[in-house]
C-alpha cells in the first residue's frame, strides 16, 4: 500500500493541473488573515525541494505531508513556482512521516519523545489507535489516561477542520476565504452558513454581496428567496453608506438592489423593504430609505446643533476679557489679527457652537492660538483634538498644549468597539467637566462620529470646529462639517484674507485657481524660473511613473535640498501604473534596493529596513496610545525568522509588529489623496493622469494641493486636471442633515 502511494505521488488531473503529494521542509511565510502560504515541499521524485505558493486553512508545519493540486508558474522574481488551487494536509502513510507528523508541532501534548513511543508501539496503525482507541494509547509506558485522552483531542480536532474546510471547499469558497471563515465562526462555521450565508457580508470585512451571494446560491438558495431579496437591499443602503451616503432615496435604492440582485427591475422589493423596516434594520423617512444608526446618528447631531445655536445668555467670558487676551496673543504671535480672526474670537466667548472655515493661509492656525489663549486666561479646561494623529501634533505644537486624536480624547475601548466617553461619561480633566473642546481638520469628521463627539461633550461645553469645507469631505458617510456651514442659524465664521503667501508663492493661487473651478496655469520647468509649483506633462502613464522615479530619486534632492524624505508621493488611486501599489514598488527598489538585505514579505511585499511605511486600520491594542489609520514611520529593525517589524513613527515611537499585525502595514513611498488628509508635507508630487479618470475631480485634487507647503511638482496630463477642475462629484451626497438642524430649530 505504502509503495502505491509512492507511485501515485505525482499525477496529472483531469483538468491538465498537476497534483502533487510531499512533506514539508519549511513554511517560507504564512498570512495568518486568510491562510496564504509559501511553502517549500520534497517529493520522493524530485532532487530539488519545490516552492508552493497557495492559500490553506491549515496551519503547516516541517514534516507534515500535503497533496497540492495546481500549476507551475515562471515569477519573474522568484523563478519556477507551484501555484497552488488546494493544499491540504494529508495523513501520513509510513512510519517515518507518521512520526515526523505527529512532533511537527501542530498537536498540543505531542513532542519528538512521545511521537517515537508511539510510533514504536503501533507502527502504520500510529494514527488509527489515536482515532480510535485511546485507551490502548494510556497503555504505553510513561503515558496517563489523561494524556492519551489530550493526544486523542488534539487528532479529532485536525479532522474536524479536515471536515469544515472539505464542506466549504465542495460549495466552491477559496481556501482563502475558507480560512478567514473557519477562524472566525470555528466548528460553528458549516452551521452559520446554512442558516444565513450573507452574514459574512455584514460581519467579516472584505466578503461583499456578491461573494456572499454566490455561496448562498451554491448552497441551493433561491434566487428569489426573501433571505436573499432582503440582504440585497440591505447592501445596497451598506455600499451606499461606503460611498459616503448617509440615505438612499427609495427608488435609487430599488434600481441598485435590483441590479445587485440581477432580477430586473419588475422585481417585487415591497416585502424585503417593509421586513427590514419592521425589523428596525432600517428607516424609512418620507421616500427616504436609512440603516438605522446612520438615521440615529444624523437626529442626535442634528438636534445637538439645534441646542448650540443660540449665543449664551450671560457669557463666562467678558468682551474686556477677550479684548485682553488677544492684545497678549498679538504680541505674543508679534502679529496684528483682521476683523475676521478677532471676530472668531470674540464669538467664541459668547457662543457655544462656533463653525471656522477658511483655506490654505488664511490663518486659521492663528485663530486657535488666539483661542487657546482666550480661554486659558479665562482658567478654561480646554481639550484640543483632531481626526488624525499628524493633525493633533500639528496643533499641540502650534499652541503648547497636549492635543490627542478624536478617538483616543473618546478613549476607544477594542473590547466593547465603543468609546468609554459618551452621554453618561462626558469629557472631562481631573474629574471636573471639560469647558472648551477645539477640533481641527473637522471636514474629515462623519456623522457617526460626529455623534460620538458630541454626545460626550459636558452639557455647558463650548464646540469650536475648525476645518476647510472645500477639501475632500469625510472617508465615512456625511458631509457634516459643509452641512452646518450650510444652516444660517449656526454662528460661522469664514476666514478668506490671505496671509501665508510669499511674494514667489503660487501654491495658495493654484489651490484657490481649482477651488473656483478655473484649471490653473502652473509653469513647466525651463531651467531658468525658480518657483514653489511645476506641472510635467506626460503622455502616457508608464511616462509619467519614471518621471515620478527620477524626481524623487535624483532631481528634487539635487535642485532644491529637499531629502527624499521630506518628499511625498500623492496619486488618487491604488492600481495601474501611476497606482498607489506599482509606484511604491518602483520607488522602493529605487531608494531602498535589496542587496540581499534580509526582509519580511507583507501582503506580497517585501518590507526591508528603511523603507516608508504606513498604517492602514486603527490599532487600540498594538500601543498604549494607538496606531490610527494614515500613521506613517519607517522600519527600525527587522527579525526575518519571527516575522517582526520595529517601526519608527512619525512621532518618534517605536512600534513592534507581530506577525498577527503585519497586514495593517502598507509601502508609503506613495500615498492616495485620501490617505494623506489631516497632513502637511514639505514637498508633494502628485501624479494626475486620465487612467485616474474616475477618481478625478476638484476637492481631490484641491485637498492633494493644499498638502505641500514648500513644494508642488504635478506629473501627468493637462486634460487629467481640466476634468479634476471641472468635476465636483464629492459634494453630492445623499444628507439631510442641515434639513434635519432647520426642522429641529422650528
């Protein structure tokens, strides 16, 4: 039997893949998130070990014997591979590999001494008497009922994954997938699946509708079944949500769920619809169509607002007051504030809810120092914060006082996925309520956690939101900071007299240029004219990435003393050739080349020390303080062999990644607009092209502009920012928000 195994070790499928069976040498790398392997496996009839890359839900271990089903593949960088559709691990059948197996480190209780005993004693039936008598197992000598009973467990439970990963694999879920769902939901997985697959749309992040879908329709569903029709509709409101939509009207919300659904537009939604209004899964206002908590969150602001918009009827803060303070910022600052900044100011001691907007250089910086000021002299708690972390250091140096993210001033707590401050918990300082909270970069802030801002603030607390309404409105859904801009009846203050521009500077003129819709004429370099902004045109993509290669890399250091560094790409999308992804390769192999230096491959990346890296999701867990979504660092240190990662942030902590947080890191050589906001850098380089035809319009590229400081180079083509000028698709959002603010005021 042994030799007929060994015979059929290589074969070919009927589908032309080849399917192999070997022992493992060594787990190269492993992608705990979705089960991603590169394994290097020996066969009895190759010379060589060969590289298996592939996806398993099994965690592999040297020694363990696997049957591969897949084809080679010639990777241009790692030569002949077996690109795998399935590994699986499979039972051993000699007693070598059984032994091997059982002391691979997958069995808990079972180490190379007790594997050997075990071995000795019941050769090729090894297995057999752990499945099936354990008590025969208790026998061996040094060995206890206790322990035969553990090392019997340990085996039944491999073949319960055995058994989950075959169901999910025969209803055609990637081995990929399948792991990432055996993680999540265990032995329960098979259960969960037959009584709701679309739970995986609203629970596991990443699984859309469509992936859903398609399992539930290979699990037999109907493609008319009420279970489908309804989370149909229900992703429809949830994509909408993710385009940054706070509601859909009622008959644009039929039209998408019928196309997601692919039963035409004859489709009966009714049912499905009144279901989930019936079920409080959503709200229907007038033909209006909400998620529930989008709808209770756009209320609570809404009528939080309306309580804030009339001026304190007798102010803690006398205008004498206001008056001397900022005569000590003016001299302070050795400046002399406009009618404007002093009117922020003295609007701030009688209101409770003041809205500042203004673009670059209109010195909105200035007025929350003068604020700052204001309101020390007054001995107001005063709590400083901003949506990101580059954001809230920016305004705690600029005004000497500690300033935090939103969500650590909230105190974010992982467990409960809530924050510890809110209505029954305000803000507060040495156990005495908050007076004043000032938040910077407000454009970015969405109606979710807009609520949660404002739910915490004390009763009597004054709000002071600062931001640029032109640039891009929030990643989350709403427009909340444009909106309140938007209701007479909240008191603002509009800052629009220019005062960072040098007599040289054009960048500001650019901003305000594409601000007004007008595509502005920024000079070609000509080797003479020294400016701060340069547009290079370049026909086609691929042109434009080498020139975004060499200024980095060469033309920008040398002819402004500016290190790379200091030097920022910016492109609004993540594929193509001027995409987030080939940019940071070309840029890596370009500033930090290999050289043999030892690395950690992440998300398919090879991350080496040096490199630009940034942080993609939040991470309450990795640091007392956190790691929010757009922290960016460099690599400190690396240990290959562990799979860990010592970064440097940008705020000079040093932050060990485990293997288990690898995946939040990303390359950040180059950067999307949107993963830049909240910051400012020295020099920004923004690649613009017609392949970017989709993302391309006016707060985008406004927001990329207005990120440089000292300089702006654009790389691409003239009509990519004519179009970007023209468009102002941002804006249209589906809120009713400042309705909601006017009913409420009523």
């Amino acid at each position: 039997m042994v030799k007929e195994a060994q015979a059929q070790e290589k074969s070919i499928s009927d589908s032309g893949e080849i399917v192999l069976r070997g022992t493992v040498e060594r787990v190269t790398f492993r992608n705990p998130d979705n089960g991603y392997s590169v394994i290097q496996i020996q066969t009895l009839e190759e010379t060589q070990q060969i590289t298996v890359v592939g996806s398993t839900m099994e965690e592999l271990h040297s020694g363990v014997d696997v049957v591969v089903r897949g084809n080679y593949i010639q990777h241009p960088r790692y030569g002949q591979q077996l690109q795998a559709v399935s590994i699986t691990v499979a039972e051993p059948s000699t007693p070598e590999h059984i032994e091997r197996y059982l002391s691979s480190g997958m069995f808990h209780g079972i180490g190379p001494v007790t594997a050997k005993k075990l071995v000795e004693e019941f050769g090729e039936k090894t297995l057999e008497a752990i499945y099936r008598h354990p008590e025969k197992i208790a026998r061996i000598d040094g060995m206890s009922e206790k322990k035969a009973q553990a090392i019997h467990l340990a085996l039944s439970e491999q073949e319960e994954v055995k058994e989950v990963m075959r169901y999910l694999v025969e209803h055609n879920i990637s081995p990929g997938l399948a792991n990432r769902i055996f993680k999540r939901y265990g032995q329960r997985a098979i259960e969960v699946l037959e009584r709701d697959p679309y739970i995986l749309a609203r629970q596991m992040k990443g699984v859309g509708f469509t992936t859903a879908d398609s399992i539930a329709l290979n699990l037999g569903m109907q493609t008319d079944s009420p279970e489908r029709l309804k989370a149909g509709v229900y992703y429809a409101l949830e994509k909408a949500r993710d385009d940054g939509h706070c509601y859909l009207p009622e008959d644009v919300l039929r039209q998408r769920a019928g196309f997601l659904l692919g039963l035409g537009e004859a489709l009966d939604l009714d049912p499905a619809i009144n279901e989930l209004i019936q079920d409080d899964y959503i709200v229907r206002v007038d033909t209006a169509l909400y998620l529930r908590p989008l709808y209770v969150a756009e209320q609570y602001v809404a009528e939080f607002v309306a309580k804030k918009t009339s001026p304190r009827e007798d102010p803690e803060i006398s205008e004498i007051e206001v008056e001397a303070a900022l005569s000590r910022a003016e001299k302070e600052l050795a400046i002399q504030f406009s009618v404007e900044q002093r009117e922020a100011v003295q609007l701030a001691a009688k209101h409770p809810l003041l809205v500042l907007t203004g673009g670059p250089g209109c010195g909105k910086t200035t007025v929350i120092r003068a604020l700052v000021r204001t309101f020390m002299d007054a001995n107001k708690r005063i709590a400083l914060c901003a949506p990101t972390g580059r954001a809230a250091q920016r305004m705690s140096q600029v005004c000497n006082l500690p300033a935090k993210t939103i969500h650590r001033l909230l105190r974010y707590d992982p467990l409960s996925g809530g924050f510890l401050h809110g209505h029954d918990t305000p803000l507060e300082e040495d156990g005495e309520p908050i007076d004043v909270v000032i938040v910077d970069e407000s454009s970015m802030i969405d109606i979710q956690l807009a609520k949660d801002l404002f739910s915490a603030l004390p009763s009597k607390a004054t709000l002071i939101l600062v931001g640029d309404r032109d640039q891009l409105p929030s990643v989350g859904p709403g427009r909340v900071f444009a909106d309140l801009i938007a209701v007479k009846d909240v008191k603002t203050i509009n800052l629009s007299r220019l005062f960072r521009r040098e007599a040289t500077s054009s960048i500001n003129d650019i901003a305000f240029s594409i601000n007004a819709g007008i595509t502005p004429d920024i000079p070609t370099p000509d080797g003479k004219t020294r400016v701060d902004a340069y547009f290079i045109p370049k026909r086609s993509a691929e042109e434009a990435a080498q020139m975004v290669e060499l200024l980095i890399a060469d033309q920008i250091p040398k002819k402004f003393d500016i290190p790379t560094d200091d030097i920022t790409v910016l492109t609004p999308s993540n594929r193509g050739p001027l995409g987030v992804l080939a940019l940071n390769e070309k840029l890596q192999e370009r500033l930090n080349p290999a050289e043999n230096k030892p690395y950690v491959l992440v998300n398919n990346q090879k991350m080496r020390v040096g490199d630009k890296v940034c942080q993609r999701a939040n991470n309450y867990n990795i640091d007392p303080y956190g790691v929010f979504n757009g922290d960016s660092g460099r690599i400190h240190s690396l240990d290959p062999k562990e799979k860990l990662l010592r970064v440097e942030l940008w705020d000079g902590r040093i932050i060990d990644y485990q293997e288990r947080d690898l995946t939040q890191l990303a390359l950040s050589y180059a950067m999307t607009v949107h993963r830049s906001q909240g910051s400012e850098m020295p020099c920004v380089v923004l690649a613009l092209h017609e392949s970017h035809y989709t993302l391309l319009e006016r707060q985008l590229i406004y927001t990329a502009v207005t990120r440089a400081k000292k300089l702006l180079v654009v790389v691409g083509s003239k009509k990519a920012l004519n179009l970007a000028c023209q468009r102002t698709t941002s804006k249209k959002r589906c809120t009713m928000l400042a309705e909601e603010i006017s009913k409420a005021l009523l």
